[in-house]
C-alpha cells in the first residue's frame, strides 16, 4: 500500500516538474530557433547573441509565469501535508 502511494507521488513530482519546466524551454526554443535565423540571414556569427536573447527570454517568462509556477508548487506541496497523516497510517 506504501508503495503504491510512493509512485502515485513520484508521477505527480515527474509531471509537475515537466509542467513547470515547459513555459521557460518552449520559449527559449521559439527565440534560439528567431535568433538562428536572423544570424542566418545577416551572416552575423556572434556566439553570445543566441545566448543572451535566450537568457533575456527566459528570465520574463519566469517573471511573467512565476504566480502560475509557484502556485502549482505550492498546491503540491500542501497535497503532500496534508496527506501525510493519512499515509502514516
């Protein structure tokens, strides 16, 4: 029975982790994916460029999704409380 309540919450943790991680890759996919092809087509070949215009995105996304984000954690986080006794048990 405790073993079964384990792996529940190890594929809830998996997924959560997949949730919150998606936002922030999909969009620095979308902007490496912008800033490859604007290097393409100006021959511009600067290393940091990609990776600054990623690091920027990224970080408002965080900023613009982080109520979301840490709303999920801390729903997860009162699951696991408040199911605790229950798993003692």
């Amino acid at each position: 029975m405790f073993s079964t309540q384990i792996s529940e919450l190890a594929y809830q943790s998996l997924l959560l982790i997949l949730i919150l991680s998606g936002p922030p890759i999909v969009i620095s996919m979308a902007f490496g994916l912008f800033v490859a092809i604007f290097q393409a087509a100006t021959q511009i070949q600067e290393q940091t460029l990609s990776f600054t215009v990623k690091l920027v995105a990224v970080i408002l996304t965080i900023m613009v999704m982080g109520g979301f984000l840490s709303a999920q954690i801390l729903q997860f986080s009162n699951n696991i409380f408040q199911n605790f006794f229950k798993w003692g048990t």
